[in-house]
C-alpha cells in the first residue's frame, strides 16, 4: 500500500520562530552596522539582505494541526505527502498546503420515493455518518474534482463539493437497496424473507458497505448507515393500510378459531370423562356449533334458556 503521510523535513514551529527572531535581531544588527558606518559597507549590506529574506520566507513555513486535521502538501505541483502531527510545525515554505478536516459529519438524505422488490412506491429516508479516512487525504484531494480553492474559503469549497458527492451517492446507493427488498411481508413471500421494516441491521450493514463501495474511490470512510423514514407512497397508502388491516384481522381470526376449538375439545372431553351428560353424534355437532358461535361471535351471545327437554 502507498504510504501517503508527509516524510519530509519539518521543524518544531516554535523552535523555527526562534530562529526567525534571531534574523530579525541579525537585521536590526546590520542596519545598525551599516547606519553607524562612514561609507558604505558590503558586508552589512549582504547581511540586511540576507537577514531579510530569510526572514521573509520563513513567515511563510509555519502551519498549525488541531486533532483530526491534515494538510496535503504540494511542491510546484508535486504531491509530497499528507501531514498529520498535531501542533505548530514549520515545513518547507515552498510548499502549498491544502486543509483538509478528518473529523465525522452527518448527512441527512431526505425521503426519496422508489420501487420495493414488488413494484411498490415507497418513500425512504437515510442518514449517513461519513468522514475522511487517514490514508484518504490524496483521493478526496485529487480524485474528486472541485472548484478552483481560493485562500481560507479554499478548505470549504472542498469539503462542500465531498458532501455533495456523498449525497448523490447515498441517493444511488439507496435506490439500489430498497430495490432489493420489499416493504413487507406478504402473501407473496417466505415469512423468513428480508424486508425493508424487519430487516433492521441487516438492511443497515447492506447500506453500509454500498457506500463504502461506492465512496472508496474519494477516499471517504461511510462510519454507519441508517434508515431514518420509510413508509408507503401517499397514493397507495390507503390501499395498503386496508390490506394491512386485513391481513390483521384474518391472523387474530386465526387465534380466535384455535382458541375456540381447543375449548370445545376440553368441553366435549370434561362431559365425557365426568359422565355429566351422555350426547349422540347429532347433539355433539350442535354443541359444537353453538359453542363456535359463542366463542368466534364478534359481539356477546344473548343466552336463550331452553325450559323444555334436552331433545326438544
């Protein structure tokens, strides 16, 4: 792998400022020299020129690091390496430093509407946390094209035009993974089968490692991947609820039956083993019937009393 980090010469920054210092003191020396003297003096005058150049193109060696920062550094135009040491350095001031910032940021990608495994329109939501990785410097630099950067708004331009290629990429990445599974279960489907509501971490980790993919070539690292809003296009909405609220309805349905028939068994059970009554076939069936009717109704069952005889 390319080592991208800066191997070149450096200087403790406060070190370099006391070196700048002492040619200051070195010009105000051959200014004096020169000042006091009757004619004119070559020696102090290479000295004050000499003094102040150096001092002059010292000033512009000094660059400070906070945590997770780096600055890409360029020799006319030639990549010499990344620089991460935190501080107040002082490096070749020939070189041009690009800023650029290692640290976390969020991106909201607001609801977007798309097509489920099943053709269903979908509205879906992601929010990703993304930032530089250390050795990614070099690609977010110069594998994304950018506005020309220019002085200290340089470093933003930059960092606008890498969120906005995130966000067109989540976009994309989005869009292909919502196509992959669908909304719900239905009737259609393997009640094991992935979806879009129950997939949870699953769906996530997919997210994650699309983006990554996708946003290796910039040198950005995508940290987590996650849906934030998803439900139903507005114009199926309503159908789909309906269908929703039936499916509910037809499973507790299902629980009502087995609960009821399970009770019947016990019932018929009971009577038999404590010899309360002795029914035939046909008076089974009825109770049968009636006890389903009860059980299953929607609403409480009116009793009606039979005052007559069990065969009446």
């Amino acid at each position: 792998m390319k080592n991208y980090t800066y191997s070149g010469w450096k200087l403790n920054g406060f070190i370099a400022l006391v070196l700048n210092l002492l040619f200051v003191a070195a010009l105000v020396l051959c200014i004096v020299w020169q000042a006091n003297s009757v004619e004119a003096n070559a020696l102090a005058i290479v000295g004050i020129v000499v003094s102040a150049l150096t001092m002059l193109i010292m000033l512009g060696g000094y660059i400070m690091l906070e945590p997770n920062e780096s600055r890409v550094l360029l020799f006319f135009g030639n990549y010499r390496g990344t620089f991460y040491d935190t501080g107040f350095w002082w490096i070749n001031p020939f070189m041009t430093a690009k800023k650029l910032s290692l640290r976390a940021r969020n991106l909201n990608v607001d609801p977007i509407k798309v097509n489920d495994k099943a053709g269903n329109p979908i509205l879906i939501g992601l929010v990703v946390v993304w930032k530089i990785n250390r050795d990614g410097a070099y690609k977010a630099v110069f594998e994304i094209d950018a506005p020309l950067e220019v002085g200290a708004m340089g470093s933003t331009t930059r960092m606008n035009t890498l969120e906005n290629f995130v966000a067109v990429q989540s976009d994309s990445a989005l869009r292909q993974v919502a196509g992959m599974y669908a909304y719900d279960e239905n009737s259609n489907s393997s009640s094991e089968e992935v979806t879009l509501r129950s997939g949870g971490d699953e769906i996530n980790e997919r997210l994650t490692d699309e983006l990554n993919e996708r946003l290796s070539m910039a040198g950005i690292e995508v940290v987590e991947a996650r849906l934030n809003y998803l439900a139903y296009a507005p114009e199926i909405a309503a159908a789909m609820l309906r269908r929703q609220q039936a499916d509910a309805i037809i499973s507790a349905r299902e629980k009502i039956v087995e609960g009821a028939v399970s009770m019947v068994k016990i019932a018929l059970e009971r009577l038999s083993t404590e010899d309360v009554v002795e029914l035939d076939e046909e008076r089974k069936a009825a109770m049968v019937s009636n006890l389903l009717v009860v059980l299953c109704a929607d609403e409480a069952a009116q009793p009606v009393v039979n005052t007559g005889t069990l065969h009446n």
